[in-house]
C-alpha cells in the first residue's frame, strides 16, 4: 500500500504493518480498540488474532477505512485533529514514550531540550527558544498525511504517531508541514504559539539530521524549510 514507509499490505479488508515496538503497538490497539465512536472522526479499529493478541509475529493488523489523504486540506486536518485529541485528553501518557529512540522522537525531545546543544546550521531557531510551561497531552504527531477523506463520511485518522506534547504543537506541526511541502502560505502561522511552532519546525529538521546521521549522509537544513524559518523568526521577533 502507499504510505506506511513502504512496509504497509492490504489482504481485502485488513490492513497489516510490521511491528517496531511492542510496547507501543500493543497500547496503541488497546487505546484505539477502547476509544469511543464519534461522528467527528473515524479510526480504524485494530484486529486480534486468532489467539486474541495484537501482535503475531511482529506483525499488527487493523481495519482497511475508505477514503484518500489530500495534504492540501491543511484546514480539515487541523480540525479533525482537534477532534481526535479531545477524544483522547483523559489516557495517560504511556512509559514507553520516555524511552522510545527513533529519529523523530529524539528530535522531538532535543527541540524541546533548552540544555543541549543543537547543530550549527539551526542556530537561530535554537537560540530563539524560551522556556514553556503548557499542558501536554495525547496527540498525533504527523497529521497532515494521515487523515483520510470520503464523502459522505467522517476524516479517518490513521497511523498514529503518539507523543506527549502540547495539542496546539500538532496542529503546528501539520502548518509547518503544509508550508514546508504543500505550499500553503506562510499566514497560516498567524494563528500558532511562535514558541510552539519553532519547537515544531525544529522537530521536522532535526528528523532529517537524525536519519541522515544514521545513514552516514551528509545533512543540511532543506531549502524547502526557508519560508517556514523565516516565518518563524519574523513572528518571534513580533513578540
């Protein structure tokens, strides 16, 4: 199937996905399978084995939902997302977060981290940083793709990525992403915490750092986060 890294099947109904981490996985079907139905937004629901676990063979399975992403229709997926986390404000955050060393947590948790040092090429946008003291919560960290449209019914949300962060950094994170690569405009960003959306933007450009690292490749920030960088900084400088 398309999306899912390359690595996502389909057998009629069912969609299946290898297994990363367990940990999360196994949360992830329990909070989806437990979340009540809603008119505002659809999920697909995960499917059990015939054993009834989650996971067979480092394998997970859930429903195939109808409908296509169209990451143009940044406005939809803000507000589907709002939905969704307000569906999920009451689920604790799970320990496998604190833990978790993928290259988009990690870059998360440096552009969040006021104590380390980040690369030379965004330093502008880590000195700009202050402190933050906001509510955190459940919420899905790459929106703007994984949202699906189908008349007639409600978005899907699908492919959660759960981190314990701000809701209003989520919805930073898709404008961010639909400026950086879907040329949405920059005024999008006038209604984003400045603070919020520069520890968004740090978060997708620290990505790129870690998979190029671990790749052995040589890195810098991609010309197509200027506009995002720029817009950034003027509205930082606003404040």
């Amino acid at each position: 199937m398309e999306g899912g890294q390359g690595r996502t099947w389909r057998s009629g109904d069912i969609v299946l996905k290898p297994v990363d981490n367990s940990a999360e996985a196994e949360w992830r079907a329990e909070t989806l399978a437990a979340l009540p139905e809603s008119e505002a937004f659809r999920v697909p629901k995960p499917i059990r084995s015939v054993s009834g676990n989650w996971i067979v063979e480092h394998w997970e399975a859930s429903e195939l939902l109808s409908g296509s992403t169209d990451p143009k229709s940044w406005n939809e997926a803000v507000a589907t997302g709002e939905q969704f986390h307000a569906a999920l404000a009451a689920v604790p955050c799970p320990e496998f977060l604190a833990s978790r060393d993928d290259w988009w947590s990690t870059a998360d948790r440096d552009s969040w981290n006021l104590d380390i040092a980040l690369p030379a090429e965004v330093d502008d946008l880590a000195a700009a940083r202050t402190p933050m003291t906001v509510p955190h919560q459940l919420v899905h960290g790459d929106l703007l793709g994984n949202v699906l449209y189908e008349p007639g019914l409600p978005p899907a949300v699908i492919d959660w990525a759960p981190y314990w962060r701000p809701t209003a950094w989520a919805t930073a994170v898709a404008l961010i992403d639909a400026i950086c690569w879907h040329d949405a405009p920059t005024v999008l960003l006038d209604s984003a915490s400045p603070q919020l959306a520069l520890r968004a933007l740090l978060y997708r450009i620290l990505t790129d750092r870690h998979a190029a690292a671990a790749r052995q490749t040589p890195w810098t920030p991609h010309p197509a986060y200027t506009p995002a960088i720029k817009a950034v900084l003027d509205r930082l400088r606003q404040h």
